[in-house]
C-alpha cells in the first residue's frame, strides 16, 4: 500500500494539468502589420463607385465647420487675450477652416488623418496634411509607438517624430494607432447592392434589345442542314431594308430574356440602402426631404450629437494640446492660457440669453440687476429707470385710449335713434 500513500500524498501537494481550451483564444491585434495602403484604397474605391458614400462624407466634412472655427478663452484679462490673439492669427495662417474640414473627410473616410508639425519653420509654426497618407506607418520602440516613417514601394523616404505629427484617429480599436473608418462593416450591403444592380442592367438590356427566332419551314416541309446554314449566312449578312422570299412556311419569333422573379428587387435594393444610411451615420437628403419636419429634425440631431460633436471634440483636443500649447509655451505662455477650440459662434448664445432674461424681466421674475449680472454687463440705472418709465407712459397711454374708446362708444349708443323713432324720421321724410 506505499505506492497508493505516495500517490495520495503526493496528490495533496498540489496538482495542476494543463487541459485544451474549448473557447478560442483571444485574438490579439498585430498594429505592426496593419496594412494601412490597401485598407484606404478600397474606401477610394467606395467613392468612387458610390455617389450616396461621396455625399455622406461630404456632408460630414461640412457639417464639421458649418458654423465656422473659433477660439474661445473664459478670462479675459489682457494675457489671455493675448494668447487668443497668437491662435486666431495662426488659424488666419495656416487656414484652419479648410484644414479641419479636410481633416474631418479624412477621419470619416479613412478612420485616420495625420498632420505634419513644422516647429522650424521661419514663419513660426506650420501645419499641413500629410499628402497621400495612406503611406503612413508607425514605428515602435519596445512596443511603443516612436515615430512615423513614409514608405513607398518598402522604401523609406520621410521619418518623424512623435511630436512630429498629430494623428486624428476616429474610435481605434484593434488598428491602434490607426483609427476606423465609418465605412468599415459595409462591404457586404454595397458589393450586394453594386451585383444586384449589374445584373438588373443585364436582365433589362436583354428585354429591351430581344433577339429574333426566325422559324424555317414546319412539320411537313423541313430545311436541310446545307438549307439551313445558307439560310443563316443570309439573314446575318442582310443589309439594312433588304427583304427575303422563301417557298418555305415562316414565322417570325421574338425571344426575351426568360421570366424572373423581379418585385422583390426595389424591397432588395431599398434594405441595403437603408443599412449604408445607418452605417454611415448620416441620413441623405432623399430621406430628409420626403420626412416630415419633426422626423427630419431628430435624424439631423442624432446624427450630429453621436458623429459631428465628437469629431469636433476629437480634432479640439488634439489641437489644443499637440498645436496650441507647444506653440505659445515657446511664446512664454503658460498651459492655463491656451484657448479651446469652438465650432461656435462666440455670440451664438448671446441673443437667447438676452431674450431669455428680458422675459424674465417683463414677467417680474428677475430684476434688470439681475439680468446685467448674468449677462455680464454694465448694470445703468439710469437706462433702465427711464425704459421702465416709457414703458409706464406707453401703458398709461393705452389705458387712456381704451377708455376714451368706451366712453365714445357709449356717448354714440345713447345718441342713436330707436327703431320707432328711426321709423318715425324715415316716414316724416317721406311725407316732405
């Protein structure tokens, strides 16, 4: 019995077996051989081929800027006026409207858009989209991301650092540093949609351009197969009007393309159009345009709470903190200084505000001090005592017209003749 307490002690030691999973691994992204270059290509290829992909991105890239670029600082003491200034007149420069706009087709289109971080220029910094990116690719240090190297053919011919280039990456996910692009997941619904449509082009050509069947001769009077080559070579090499005459019966058939199926091709085509529309996020003007106002409004705000703002917000923060701050840190700025970037009008906001608070004042809710110091303006006391006094004039002239009115009215009542007395007139003027 001493092999079987060895083995139970040996047992009670501990016991570890390594057993075959029954799950499948998880799969680990390899960004180093993310292939970048075939990945765009076929979104230009999308393009190309789909004008309802095209109208999307563009509309998505306009969207972005449809207010314009701004740059917004919450004090205004002389410094950080100062620093807004060295922004605005950088985004004069380099023209940031044009350059977010690019950026932002890029980011839907690609997932990925990258800027070129110029610190030695002669003109202080200088920013630019990197030309034909899908040549980009990253390079790691111990795993970690170093720098950008432009390859073309496996040849190098551009490398930068880090801080060299600002990379705009929409949502990554397994393709770090490389962000997705929003037309990712729909291959299936546009190469489905693109041979569906091939061969209804091919099924109605075949409908309108039918070939003849000439039927020589019947049951009882058959052409040899010599006749019947003859005959052939004829009608294909007849000329445009020439007539044939046969002693052989004829019968002229005409030969369409074979019966299908075909109602359910628009129900077809209309589900892969509306999954492109979700997939890409933006509803097209066909669907704003046969909707009701209200239908029409919800779409447009989802499609910008849930797409544009945080594309807005992607390109904001890299800016700031990768464009801004370098370049007024150099400037002897301090980080708390630098603007944020705003798609906003600076006084978008102004008018609800003052419409706001002048309701509230006429309805007695808040005072006219109340209102100044909310909107942070000088509060005049002398101004608004005298607006409150013609206001007080206007009503009193209005009160005073109103009863003048009823008091015409009245005199009028009592002055008109009753229906006898009227009657009575009428008649007197008669008899004269």
């Amino acid at each position: 019995m001493s092999w079987l307490k060895q083995k139970l002690t040996h047992a009670k030691h501990g016991f570890f077996e390594r057993m075959q999973s029954v799950l499948p691994k998880q799969h680990r992204a390899d960004w180093t051989n993310f292939n970048f270059e075939k990945y765009s290509k076929r979104f230009d290829e999308y393009c190309s081929k789909y004008p309802k992909v095209k109208s999307a991105l563009l509309t998505i890239a306009g969207q972005v800027v449809a207010d314009g670029v701004y740059t917004v600082i919450n004090d205004k003491y002389d410094r950080a006026l100062a620093a807004k200034k060295v922004c605005d007149d950088f985004n004069k420069r380099v023209g940031m409207y044009l350059l977010i706009r690019k950026t932002a087709l890029r980011m839907a289109k690609y997932g990925t858009a990258f800027w070129e971080l110029d610190f030695n220029n002669v003109n202080g910094l200088n920013v630019q989209l990197i030309p034909h990116q899908e040549h980009m690719m990253p390079v790691y240090a111990g795993g970690v991301l170093s720098g950008w190297e432009y390859r073309v053919n496996n040849q190098q011919l551009y490398k930068w650092s880090k801080e060299q280039i600002a990379v705009f990456a929409l949502d990554p996910e397994e393709n770090e540093p490389f962000g997705t692009s929003l037309l990712t997941g729909i291959d299936y619904e546009l190469d489905t949609q693109n041979q569906i449509r091939k061969n209804l082009l091919a099924y109605l050509e075949k409908q309108a351009w039918a070939s003849n069947v000439l039927q020589v001769g019947d049951a009882t009077i058959q052409p040899t197969e010599e006749m019947t080559s003859q005959i052939n070579a004829e009608v294909k090499n007849r000329e445009v009007g020439e007539d044939f005459v046969t002693s052989y019966p004829i019968e002229l058939k005409v030969m369409g393309a074979a019966q299908v199926e075909t109602r359910m091709i628009p129900e077809t085509l209309k589900f892969g159009d509306d999954q492109t529309t979700d997939a890409l996020m933006v509803p097209p003007i066909s669907k704003l345009y046969n909707s009701t106002e209200a239908s029409a409004t919800v779409m447009t705000d989802w499609s910008h709470a849930n797409l544009i703002a945080p594309i807005q917000k992607i390109i904001s923060e890299i800016v700031e903190k990768q464009v801004y701050q370098p370049m007024l840190e150099d400037m002897g700025f301090t980080v708390k200084l630098t603007p944020e970037l705003s798609y906003d009008p600076p006084d978008v906001h102004a008018l609800e505000d003052v419409q706001y608070w002048q309701t509230a004042i006429n309805s007695k809710i808040a005072t006219p001090m109340q209102a100044a110091e909310a909107l942070g303006i000088e509060y005049d006391e002398k101004y608004f005592a005298d607006l409150e006094a013609k206001e007080q004039e206007k009503m009193n002239m209005q009160l005073q017209a109103k009863q003048a009115g009823a008091e015409s009215e009245e005199d009028g009542e009592k002055g008109k003749p009753t229906a006898k007395e009227s009657w009575l007139v009428t008649k007197v003027h008669k008899h004269d």
